[in-house]
C-alpha cells in the first residue's frame, strides 16, 4: 500500500511552508496589533527558545523533520519564525492575571500544540529518536507556555510603566 506522500511528493514539500503562511495569518487575523510593542518581546523570546531547541534536535538528534531541502535548518527555521512567535504573541495577548488561570491556559494551550505536533508525526513529517517522545513534548510545552508566561509578566510591568506619561516637573 503505497501512502499519500509517496504518490504525491510534493505535498509533502510544501506542508511546512503552508503552515508557516497559515500562522502569520492567523496572526493578521486575530492578533491586537495595538499592543505589539507590548507583546513583541514574547515573540522575541520564544524564536529565541526555538532556536535553541532547534541546537538540542541537531546535537542530540531527539526529534527530526522531514520535507523539505536540507530539513534540519529549513523546517525549523520556519517554526522559529512563524509559528513559534505567533503562538507566544496569542497565548499572552489575553493572558490571565493570576497563576492558577495561567496554569490553565497553559494546559488548554499544550492540548493544541501536542496536537498539531502529532498531526505533524502521524503524516511523517516528523519522526521521534532515541527517547523523546510525545509525552515529553507534551511536557516540554507545558515549561514553554509557562516561561513565556512568566517572561511576559516579568517586564509588562516595565512596558507599562514606561508607557504613561512622565510626571509633570512641577509636581515633583
């Protein structure tokens, strides 16, 4: 039985590339670009955490993808750039503003990401090694919503102090 990709190689090609467009429109869709001065150092961090998870996939060889010319720089790539910022950006556009509705959101939120992650694995366009498995990436995405969290309400209050007007010499 020969599978989808095998009669239809160049789907698998361009699956990554689709799903780079389809993030930055969602993003133009639903993302409040009002705060973007806000939110952009969580986009910033979290290509900055895909970059570095992207160094542990090629050092230690735990997960690979397949797809495209020379995958083990391009695909990632496109995740760093794509859909790793938009999803930082959206996870904290509405984020809570207590910890256990945090905890929550983040749960909600690593639901999708395995999810996509395992469409992703079912149609072979990524493939698991040595002990890394679906589990750990659940629980990987868990720490990562998590830190973006924290990352956010760590210099929010700098933003937003910053943003207000400065006091008036006079009052001072």
């Amino acid at each position: 039985m020969t599978s989808f990709h095998s009669k239809h190689p160049k789907v698998k090609n361009v699956f990554f590339i689709i799903l780079f467009l389809l993030s930055w429109l969602w993003f133009f869709l639903q993302a409040d670009k009002t705060r973007l001065r806000e939110l952009f150092g969580v986009a910033v961090y979290s290509s900055f955490l895909g970059l570095i998870t992207d160094l542990i996939m090629v050092k230690y060889a735990l997960w690979s993808y397949k797809g495209l010319p020379q995958p083990v720089f391009s695909i990632p790539l496109l995740l760093d750039f794509g859909v790793y910022p938009v999803v930082a950006y959206l996870f904290v556009q509405n984020l809570p503003g207590t910890w256990g509705r945090i905890l929550l959101r983040t749960l909600i939120w690593s639901v999708f990401a395995i999810s996509l992650e395992w469409i992703v694995f079912k149609t072979n366009h990524m493939q698991y090694h040595a002990w890394w498995s679906t589990k750990l990436s659940f629980l990987a995405d868990i720490l990562i919503y998590l830190s973006i969290a924290g990352v956010y309400r760590f210099y929010r209050p700098a933003y937003v102090n910053s943003s207000q007007e400065p006091p008036s010499p006079v009052n001072r």
